[in-house]
C-alpha cells in the first residue's frame, strides 16, 4: 500500500518534467517518505549552471554563472578575461629585442664624434699620441758595432770554480785585512777539517777527543702507601741498577728501607722502631712499624 501511494505521488511530478529537467530523490521534512522532485535546467537548457542546494526553500536548484565567473571544459573560474582584472601585474616590462637609428640614441651621436677614426695608414707607421701617423724609425741592425754607451768591463756573474784554476792565488791572507807579520804561512797551517763522529770534540792541539757521559741523575716525590711503601717506575729504563737514595725521614726514630731496586724502578719502605724507657733512658728497640703518608724524596743516581 505504501508503495503504491509513493507512486501515485509521483505522477504529478513526472508529469510535469520536461526535456533535459534532472529528477532528484529528497526526504520530506519529516522523514516520512522520499520524494521526487524535477529540477529544470535555466533557460530551458543550452546554459552554463551549478546543481546546488536552496537553503531558502530546502530544495535542490540550478545556479547561473555570474558575471566574472566562466565554465570550460568542466572548469569553473573567475578570470573575466579583461587585464584590468589580472593581480600582481608588473608596472614595467622590459622591453623586447628592438632596432634604433643613431639618431633616436640621446648623446650617441655626440660621443661619436669625440672618437677617434680609424686609422688609414700602413703598417710601417704608428699612431702617435696627438693622434696622427709617423713612420717607424730605424731599428738597431743586431750589430753589436752599433750599440752606444757599451761599458769598457763586466763585472762576473755569481759562480764556482775551481781554486787550481785561478791565477795569482795568494800566499798569505794579507789580502783578507790581516796585516800581521805572520801571515806568510797562515794559508799552510790551516786546520784539516775533522773526521770523527757526533760524539766527539775537537781538544785546543787540534786533536779528537770523545764527549764525556753526563751521569743520569733523577728526583722523586711521593707519600708512601697504607704500607708505609713508596713504589716507582722510571719513565725509561737505566742501563745497570742505579743507586737509590731516599732522603733523611722527619724523625730520627724513622729510616727507610730499601725494599727492591732494578733497571726499571724501586720500592722503598718507612718504618718506625718503637722506643722503650730502661732506667729513666729511652733506647731504640727492635721492633718497627710501617709509617704510612708520610712525604718522601728520592735521588735515583746512575752507577
């Protein structure tokens, strides 16, 4: 039944659609039941329009496109196709490659004229500095005969030679700025220049000698451990065990013991030996204890 009253209600308005008129399938109000309603084209067809919704009467409607607007190929904009609706247009441009006569150049013609023509001389001429030609003059012929101002000596150019090839070598240095009476045989009782090693020295008769070793001597610091030892290792290794030498302790009743001692390093101890009162005098007994932190000084000199 309501089937067949949904169809009867669309009777009216199948009737009345024409040609091109869009059928649209709407809700009523109350949503109660669908409705069809025809949706005509404007100007009966042939006319630019968008489908939309009529908020003013709830109904599907065609809107005409406004002046400024333009549909093409499916395309909606709003260019008018006039320059004047165009933004961000440019207030110069530049202009396009172009041709002018001197004459339309402001100041060419002016500056042409202060230049100088091109020359109409010959190639053994030459523009000269007021702007006429003169011809070349004459060129030196490559003769040294004609050459002007040559120096009647030359000084050497800088270079070695040999001293059995130079003439007239003297005897003495009297030449040199030593005036004194002995200088004849100076030249003859010239040092040989020495052949020995690095680690040797020239003694004052002019004989060789070697350099004599300075004895490694080296200095450290400390405090002494939980222990009362004090242990080194020396940045390099001496070449036989050298002799330790710690420094006196801050009390007599303390001395240092020499725990090891190699090429590479050493370990000395501190102790103290208790002291015992017999008879109003105080004497040094055998027993010792460790001394830990306390300073400690140690010379380490090679043998």
């Amino acid at each position: 039944m309501r089937k067949l009253l949904a169809a009867l209600m669309l009777i009216p308005i199948l009737a009345q659609a024409a040609g091109n008129d869009l059928l649209i399938n709407q809700r009523r109000a109350d949503d109660a039941a669908t409705l069809t309603r025809g949706v005509s084209p404007p100007g009966g067809g042939g006319t630019n329009a968008i489908l939309g919704y009529f908020g003013a009467s709830n109904l599907p409607a065609f809107f005409g496109i406004g002046s400024g607007l333009s549909m093409s190929s499916g395309l909606l904009t709003g260019f008018s196709g006039a320059y004047g609706d165009l933004t961000g247009t440019p207030s110069v441009f530049a202009p396009a490659a172009h041709v002018h006569p001197i004459s339309q150049v402001t100041g060419l013609q002016t500056a042409l004229d202060g230049k100088l023509a091109a020359p109409g001389g010959t190639t053994a001429q030459y523009l000269r500095g007021d702007g006429t030609l003169a011809a070349f003059p004459a060129l030196f012929n490559g003769a040294y005969a004609s050459l002007t101002g040559i120096p009647t000596t030359f000084a050497p150019t800088a270079h070695t030679q040999a001293w059995s090839t130079i003439t007239s070598t003297p005897t003495t240095l009297s030449g040199y700025g030593i005036t004194d009476a002995a200088t004849s045989a100076q030249l003859a009782t010239k040092l040989t220049i020495p052949t020995g090693t690095t680690a040797q020295y020239v003694r004052g008769d002019g004989s060789l000698a070697t350099l004599p070793t300075a004895k490694r001597i080296e200095s450290y610091i400390g405090v002494t451990d939980s222990n009362g030892l004090l242990t080194v290792t020396y940045p390099t290794a001496f070449p036989a065990v050298p002799s330790v030498q710690p420094g006196p302790p801050s009390a007599s009743t303390q001395s240092w013991v020499l725990v090891s001692s190699t090429t590479t390093g050493f370990s000395v101890r501190l102790v103290q030996r208790e002291v015992l009162t017999v008879l109003s005098v105080q004497v040094l007994a055998g027993l010792v204890t460790n001394v830990a932190a306390a300073p400690a000084q140690v010379l380490v000199v090679a043998q």
